[in-house]
C-alpha cells in the first residue's frame, strides 16, 4: 500500500479511524513490491528463474527426491533505500523443494532454502543441468507499507468489528495484494492453516504469488510464504526458514 493510501484513510476518519491513528501506524509494516521490469534501464541481477548467481564452491542444494529448484535472487542493493530490516547489500537466493509429483508440504522442515551472498561481484552463473528451462524475468523493487487485509493477521484488539472490518475492505480496494509478490510485510494468502508468526519471534520473509511461467503452483494457484525469526533477520541470518501455502 501507497502510504498516501494509509493516510487517507486515517484522514477520512470514518467509523473513528481517525482516533486510532496511532494503533494502525503501530501495525504498520515496510513491505518492498516485487514487479516486472519492464525498460531495458531497469534491469539488474535481481530476477525469477534463469541460473542462479553463486559462489565457486557453492553446493547446489538436494532434497530427498532430487535437487532444489532455483526460484529467484534479489540483488538487495537493488532496493530503493528505506527503513526495514533486510541487509543493505548482498543477494538473497531462494530454493524451494518443489517435483513434478508435488511429494513434498509445504510445511516441511526446510521446504524452502534461502542463501545469502554478501559478495555479489564474485558470483557466477550456475547451470544445473537437471533443470533445462532457463526462462527467467527481470523484477524490480517498489517500496510500500503494509497493514493486514485480514482481523486475524492483527496482534491486538485495537479496532472495534466495523473499524476492523472497513480497514481491511481498504486494504484490499487500494492494493493489488492478491496479484503482487513482495518481501515483508504481512503474508497474503486465501487461507492458511498454520502461521509461525503466532510465535512473536518470527515474521514474514516472504510472498510469492503463483508463477505460471515456471510451472509453480503452490496450493491451487495461492501463494508461498516464507518465514524467518527476528533476531536471525536482524542478523543477516537467513539459515532456518519456515513455510507455507495457502
């Protein structure tokens, strides 16, 4: 969401709103939109698909029925600046344990793998072999705030039900969240039977819309989710990922 967006509609004031301003920016979180590049200019290292930026003696990941399938890097530097709590620099590579026969949850213990590579300029093209189809797709970064488009995704009873209700109705008309990926920010999803975040110490990572393009469907077409702890954010961390799909 624009946040121009969030400040009308705390300005209209309807139902109150404008009374809880300070509870809605309370609930407010940076998310960075992932898009499509769609000029020549905009094209950097960050990208779906394609062959991965990595180390020399980088091992591709395997999982029991096979290998890993790459499915994007975001080049961080690429981000316009902004306060969240991503590093300022590097490449975040994500994995997901995705086969043909769909053997594998998505709530698996290590389902999803995310690498990190401070290093960018030593980084090289791997081309792994078992995956053939190297279509891939420039993105780029837009920054936003995000507040949740669902009662549930809010931590505390600090809307009354039509406040609640209103806010989240706005969420949705003045957002493209159902067709959007983006990292931060509160997970989108048409359902979801288990959240790490009902742990305090995790927060979403990120959401990744359905990729048609690469033959990923999670969930009936819905969107995967990837979680991460706080501290291990803070830290640059991003050994131990939780996920999902809904």
């Amino acid at each position: 969401m624009d946040i121009r967006d969030f400040n009308e509609i705390i300005i209209e004031g309807k139902y109150d709103l404008d009374l809880k301003e300070d509870f809605l920016r309370s609930v407010m979180l940076p998310a960075i939109i992932i898009e499509q590049a769609t000029v020549f200019d905009e094209k950097g290292i960050s990208k779906y698909g394609g062959n991965p930026l990595v180390p020399g003696n980088f091992e591709w990941p395997k999982h029991e029925f096979g290998d890993y399938r790459f499915i994007a890097q975001f080049h961080l530097s690429e981000i316009p600046p902004g306060e969240n709590q991503l590093p300022k620099k590097g490449l975040l590579s994500i994995f997901a344990a995705y086969d043909e026969e769909n053997t594998l949850a998505w709530t698996d213990d290590n389902y999803a793998k995310v690498f990190y590579f401070e290093d960018v300029e030593n980084l090289k093209p791997y081309d792994n072999p078992n995956f053939p189809d190297k279509y891939s797709l420039d993105v780029v970064f837009k920054l936003e705030v995000d507040i949740p488009f669902k009662p549930e995704l809010y931590p505390t009873k600090g809307l009354n039900k039509k406040q609640m209700n209103y806010v989240c109705t706005k969420v949705l008309e003045r957002t493209d969240k159902r067709y959007d990926s983006y990292l931060l920010g509160y997970p989108y999803y048409n359902s979801l039977d288990a959240d790490p975040r009902e742990n305090e110490k995790w927060t979403s990572l990120l959401t990744l819309r359905y990729q048609s393009g690469f033959g990923l469907y999670w969930n009936d077409r819905g969107y995967l989710m990837l979680f991460i702890e706080k501290e291990k954010l803070a830290k640059g961390d991003f050994s131990n990922i939780k996920s999902n799909a809904g």
